[in-house]
C-alpha cells in the first residue's frame, strides 16, 4: 500500500493519540507524533520509518514556533492533524497555517476541554473552517455524578 496522507497526531503517547497512531501506521500512513515524553512511543513503534517522533512542551512558545518552521521545511503541507489533547490548542494555532485548505485538509478534534479552553477550541475550529479545512469535533458527553451524605 502507498502512503497517501500526511497525519500528525497530539497527545502522541498514551491512550487515544497512540492509538490513533497505531492504526494509521497499520494501514501505511506518515504519521508525526507530537508528545510531551515520548518514551513509550520509542518503546512501542522502534525504528518505524513512517514514524516521525517529536518531544514537544505545548508550553514553550519558542518551541511551537520551532516546530511549525520544522514542519514546514521537512513535510511542506500536512493532511491530517488530530488533536488528542486540550494543551494543544496553542500548537493547532501554529499548525493551521501548515494544514493543506480548499476541503482538502482534516482537523480531527478529540480533545476534552475544561471551560476556560472551551472557547478557545471553537475559536480554532472556526478558523479552520474559514481557511477550508474541513472539521470534526465528536460531541462529548462526561457523566455527572451527584453524590449525598446522609
């Protein structure tokens, strides 16, 4: 199978960012991982050539900026970016620029933001819209437990 999409998924090591990753290479995907520690992932995926792993604080401007100049150069145009995590929401600011436009461009949204974030989450989704990047941000329900001591 050839690989056809460039994917970069957040939230890179544990849970659903991992998993996303591990499907995606299944079906021969390039797939940039972005990560906080990514131990697990050197771990898990070893010398993997569709693998591109990157150790990134979402806190560091410098760092953002780096990685949006890095992303640039190395792969040009990103086709996917899946978001697994509320502290990327500053990196997708950078990365939008990088993401392919004209419907031709996905932004997958999984994260789970606390209010203060919630805004700022839509902020970004309806940037992307704007710019052709097509959007999908799955509803998410948590439960709420009421709990009475008697």
């Amino acid at each position: 199978m050839e690989t056809e999409k460039k994917w970069l998924v957040t939230g890179a090591a544990h849970g659903l960012g991992l998993a996303t990753i591990k499907y995606l290479l299944s079906r021969q995907q390039m797939v940039i991982a972005i990560a906080e520690d990514t131990t697990r992932l050197d771990q898990d995926l070893p010398d993997n050539p569709l693998l591109d792993t990157i150790l990134l604080d979402p806190t560091n401007e410098a760092q953002l900026a780096q990685l949006s100049d890095y992303l640039s150069v190395k792969y040009g145009m990103i086709d996917r970016l899946v978001n697994t995590t509320s502290t990327a929401l500053r990196l997708i600011h950078y990365l939008l620029p990088l993401i392919r436009t004209n419907d031709k461009g996905h932004l997958i949204d999984f994260s789970i933001t606390p209010s203060y974030n919630e805004s700022l989450s839509v902020m970004i989704r309806r940037k992307a819209a704007a710019m052709g990047i097509k959007v999908t941000a799955p509803e998410q329900k948590c439960p709420v437990f009421h709990f009475s001591f008697n």
